[in-house]
C-alpha cells in the first residue's frame, strides 16, 4: 500500500536573477525588440510610405519610427536560476534601465524562493513599484522576470507551460501576419494579415484618401474572401477613426487596431458608439498594463478584441487574469507578438482563438523567429498554424552569444537575499484580514 503520509518533493530553490541586454542592435536579428531592424525594414516605414504613430504631427520624425526612438530601450532578458543549475528565461523590451530594476529591485523578491510560489513573487513585485511603476517599463520587467518563473518551473516538473496552466484545448494555433506584403502572407498559408496604417490626421483629407487607395490596392491583390486588419499604432483621433472605418467597411476591413492612445478609454467609447451597425471589429490593448486597465475597456463594452502583449502585460501571471476578466463578456484574446509566450497560454485557453506572427524578415517575404537568434528552436508557423512540440517549460533554448549583463551583483548579495527568502517565518499571531 501506498504510504498515504508521503509529501510532496522538495523543489530547489532559486538561487540567482540575472538581467541581459543583446549586443547585436541595429541589425537583422533584433532580439525582442521587433523594431530594432535595419533602416530599410518594412515595420520601420520610410519617406515613400510612412507608418502612422504617435509622432506624425513632428515633419521631421513623421516617416520612420526608428528616428523618433522607437528602438532606444531594446531587448531585456530574464534568467532565473534554481539551486540544481535549471534556468528559466523571459523577454521583454527594456534594455540596460530594465536590467537596472530586475537586478537591484525585483531580484530581492525572487531570489530564495520556492518556484512554486509565482503568484506572492508576482504580487511583491507589483506592489513594491506601485511608486513608480503600475505601466510601461517596471511592468515590462515584471512580465520577465514571470515569464521566466514559468519556464523554470516547467522544466522542474518536466511539463510544457500550457499543462500548468490546465492543459491544451486545442491541437493546434491559427496564425495571421502583421505584414508589409499581406499578398506573400496569403500566399505562404496565413489565415489573414494586417498592415500598418500609412497616414493619420496630420496628413489631412488627403492622407485619407491615400489610405483608402492603399487598403483598396491590397484587397485587389488578395481577392475578396482573405481577412485584412488595419493596425493604426495609437494615432489616429476619434473623428478620423470613424471616419476611415467607414470608408474601409465597403472594401472589407476586418479589424482596426489600436486607433487612439491606450488611456483614451472615453475615446474607444466615442468610437464604437459612431461606429454602431458596422461590421468592423474593434481592437486594441498591445500597450494596456495589468487587469485594472483591462476591466475598464471591457466594462464599457468598447472593443471586441482584446491584444496583450504578454511580455509587456504582467506576463502568464497577470495575462490570465485578463482572459479570465474577457471570457466573463464572451470577449476574445487575440495577443501581440510574444511568440512562444503567447502560444502558450493561448493553447490553454478557449477564448485565445488566433495567433499573430510578425514578419520581421526585411521584405516581409520569408518566415523568421520574432526573438531572432535569441532562440534558435523557436516555434514558427507553417501552412497557417502553431503547433507546439511537447517540451518542458517554453520549449525553447536561449542563446547567450549576444548576452551582456550591464548590472553585476556579486554571489555574496544575491545569497543575503536569498536567505532573506528562505528564513522568512510568517507572524505567529492570528488577525481577522478584513
């Protein structure tokens, strides 16, 4: 007979955190930041066709991305090391700052800890930069240091992450392409692609009109029954918003994205109310932190599609908060980017119905792995899905041929917070919480 009094394994405990940056910036292998590419990539834009964002209105910043600091952070990377030598990693955008606050920061959090314990790891960590963080580059870390944390513990039970997270309820992922070349995406097996839009409201009636003919050139291309998304980058207005969505209904538009700035939660509303009756969906989210943002945009009922970026998010942790709050409303998750971080989580999940695959090849005509050489067994779609190979943790192997680690902490500091972790004894004294 079994002895029924036989507890759990012991777990190791995690020993270090470490915080890398990528040298090989500017090139074609642009790690995690999918803008750090040549100056002649299709995301970047260029005099001849621009991609409207946020600093359109500045002549001198309007055609490429790159000029105005898109790219000025790079990539962050994560490694998270237990007691027996296993390593988990995460990626995020952050560069040297980010490394500066998972080194001297989050690390005290993490370090010593049970890898079990992600969720008061996760919750330390947010509210100990509740001071100056809540969105935007402490929340980047976070999602890092997270992702990591599920890859380690993946590989110290010997199960891919989606079987942490309840399992698979699918076999395999639908893919779409965010694409310079929707006609090579449809061509290579996508089942729809989005480009970025060209103009916003600086470039007037006629920068309308230019859109139009842009998105009218593409449907001709593709035929009438391939989906195309339209992704606005945070730049457009509420009036111009509805305004190009109505023009582009009549040619087929499926989706249009991220059309205002993330806190304009009042403008969505605006938006959708002027849009009411249309077919277009509404999206958005790539740059919405944690769930309290979330809950607003599904409160109000705005959009229709949801898109974290799990590495930006709060990572796996938060994220499936998100898709809990969303499946409330029968609102679907369709995540940015994130590659393997996001498949998945997208597998465990009903409501996660469609990946999206950036083509970051130069001329968007060739399939590449989004996290560039950082992983060279990284999953890429074939024939218009995902599937995921059944491997512990993410599945995939950081290469470290690039890796520079700005902010060294010597054994001695990583170990006295580590043995504050360990020694920890919670208050013998029982208080009512609320």
């Amino acid at each position: 007979m079994a002895d029924d009094n036989k507890g759990c394994r012991n777990f190791p405990r995690i020993k270090s955190v470490r915080a890398y940056v990528s040298d090989s910036k500017g090139g074609t292998d642009q790690g995690a930041d999918c803008h750090d590419v040549v100056d002649d990539h299709w995301i970047n834009g260029s005099a001849t066709l621009p991609i409207a964002n946020p600093m359109s209105g500045y002549e001198q910043y309007s055609a490429t991305r790159k000029s105005w600091g898109i790219n000025a952070l790079g990539s962050l990377i994560v490694e998270v090391e237990a007691e027996d030598g296993t390593c988990g990693v995460g990626i995020t955008i952050g560069g040297e700052p980010g490394c500066f606050i998972v080194e001297n920061h989050l690390s005290r959090f993490v370090e010593g800890q049970d890898p079990r314990n992600i969720e008061l790891m996760w919750d330390q960590m947010f509210r100990s930069t509740l001071n100056y963080g809540r969105k935007g580059l402490p929340l980047q870390c976070i999602s890092a240091v997270d992702l990591a944390l599920w890859d380690l513990l993946g590989k110290l039970r010997n199960e891919p992450v989606y079987a942490l997270l309840g399992g698979k309820t699918k076999e395999k992922l639908p893919v779409y392409s965010t694409t310079g070349r929707p006609d090579i995406a449809k061509k290579l097996g996508f089942v729809g692609a989005k480009f970025p839009c060209a103009y916003g409201p600086s470039a007037g009636d006629e920068g309308l009109r230019k859109n139009v003919e842009i998105f009218k050139s593409w449907r001709e291309k593709v035929g009438p029954d391939f989906p195309l998304m339209l992704d606005c980058y945070m730049s457009l207005s509420v009036p111009y918003a509805i305004k190009l969505a109505k023009a582009l209904e009549p040619h087929g538009l499926k989706w249009m994205e991220e059309f205002l700035p993330p806190d304009d939660y009042q403008g969505y509303e605006e938006v959708r109310n002027g849009l009411r009756g249309s077919n277009v969906l509404l999206t958005t989210a790539e740059h919405e932190y944690t769930r309290y943002g979330y809950q607003l945009l599904l409160k109000s009922r705005c959009v229709d599609i949801l898109q974290p970026d799990i590495s930006w998010v709060g990572g796996i942790t938060e994220a499936r908060r998100v898709i809990a709050l969303a499946s409330a409303s029968d609102t679907l998750v369709i995540p940015h980017g994130s590659s393997v971080y996001s498949y998945h989580l997208q597998y465990a999940f009903r409501n996660c119905p469609l990946a999206e695959y950036i083509n970051l090849s130069p001329k968007a005509d060739t399939i590449v792995p989004y996290f560039g050489g950082l992983f060279p067994d990284e999953p890429l779609p074939a024939n218009g899905f995902i599937e995921l190979p059944d491997r512990p943790g993410f599945g995939v192997t950081l290469c470290k041929d690039t890796l520079r680690r700005p902010y060294v902490r010597s054994d001695a500091d990583s170990k006295k917070q580590a043995d504050r972790n360990i020694n920890f004894k919670p208050s013998d004294k029982a208080v009512m919480p609320f």
